[in-house]
C-alpha cells in the first residue's frame, strides 16, 4: 500500500497471462478515498476461449481482502478483457469511461470480449475529457494504447501519483515516452505511477 496523499492505493493481483510464454500479472487498483472507495479496472474474473492462448491464471478476490460490496465507484482505463472482465460485478454502481472508449469497444471488431463489456444491469457514465472525480481525483484523457485510454490523476502533498492502466506498459514507456498518454503522464511530474502490468509502481529518476 502507498499513500499519496488523503487517499491509499492498493495495488491487487488479480491475474497472470502468459502471451508468448512470458509472465504478464495484471493489477487492479483500490483508492481509499475519505469519501468513497474506488476500484480502477476490474481485471478478469472467468476464462474465455478468446483468450485461452494467454493461458490466463485467475487469483480469488476473497484471499486479497477485496469485497465488491465496498467498492463505491469504478473506474475502467479502457475496456479491453483483461481490465472490465468483472465490471458484471457492480451493476447499479457507477463505471466511469471515456465516451470513445466506450463507443470503440462496441462498435469495433475483436477490440474486446463484449459480453464483458456490458452484462446485465452495469451502468457506465460516459466522460468526454478531464473530469473530477472527487476531490483531489481526476480523470485523465490518455491515449495511446487506445484512442479512448484514460489515468486517474490523485493530488498529494508531494505531487501527483497516477494509476495509468496500459497507458504504459512497462517502466520503459515513462523513461522514453512514444504517445500522447505517456508524455501527458510525464508532463505532470508524477512521483509515481502504477502501472496494470507492472508488480511496483514507476518512480522518476532522481
């Protein structure tokens, strides 16, 4: 657990894959706000056939201290598998997403797997741009991995930290960044940002 601020992040393991033989694990993030709790990403839940060449392994939620029933709002970066395959999980709470996002994952083919991406009763609230999430969180447009890829943005007493999702990949794609999401992630001057694939958050170089 870190804390950037009034806020903790909790980074949660949610997932390995294994595209090409190599280990990839996929996080989930759980920001204590002191207003409301708020779960970035969703991982993955179940197994797919579309994925079964990922050969992905699945770790419970219930042995890493995270119940669903205290997550007050979610965030998806974007919507491919590996981060919406539990938004099935809080229907009736509010998943905020990028209108691009949200359209792209609908509208184009095997960008996602779509009954992840809109099971019974999930309400999405659909954002165009910057919004502020709840004091001292953003929501920030990000593009790059996708069009519609989004960071969520937490103010702190020593600068800001960022949940980037797959804006960045690896630590590489904050040192020499290539898009517009990872220069806008840089050009805040975060002092950390935790990444989806990554096991510890990405620090600046001093």
């Amino acid at each position: 657990m870190s804390d950037p601020g009034a806020c903790s992040v909790t980074a949660i393991r949610v997932a390995d894959l294994h595209p090409e033989g190599t280990q990839m694990p996929v996080y989930v993030h759980l920001i204590d706000h002191p207003e409301s709790r708020v779960l970035v990403d969703t991982g993955m839940r179940e197994l797919h056939p579309a994925v079964a060449d990922m050969k992905p392994q699945l770790f419970p939620w219930s042995e890493q201290d995270l119940d669903v029933r205290n997550v007050d709002i979610v965030v998806n970066t974007h919507l491919h598998f590996d981060h919406c395959g539990g938004n099935h999980l809080f229907a009736g709470k509010p998943i905020y997403v990028q209108s691009r996002e949200l359209d792209n994952a609908r509208n184009l083919p095997d960008y996602t797997i779509p009954d992840w991406v809109d099971p019974p009763g999930v309400q999405y609230v659909p954002v165009d741009g910057a919004f502020d999430l709840l004091p001292g969180v953003g929501l920030l447009p990000a593009p790059g991995h996708t069009r519609g890829s989004q960071a969520v943005v937490i103010d702190g007493a020593q600068g800001p930290a960022v949940i980037a999702g797959d804006t960045a990949v690896c630590f590489d794609d904050l040192d020499n960044p290539r898009t517009e999401g990872q220069s806008l992630v840089r050009s805040i001057n975060p002092v950390m940002v935790w990444l989806s694939h990554e096991h510890h958050p990405w620090k600046p170089a001093r």
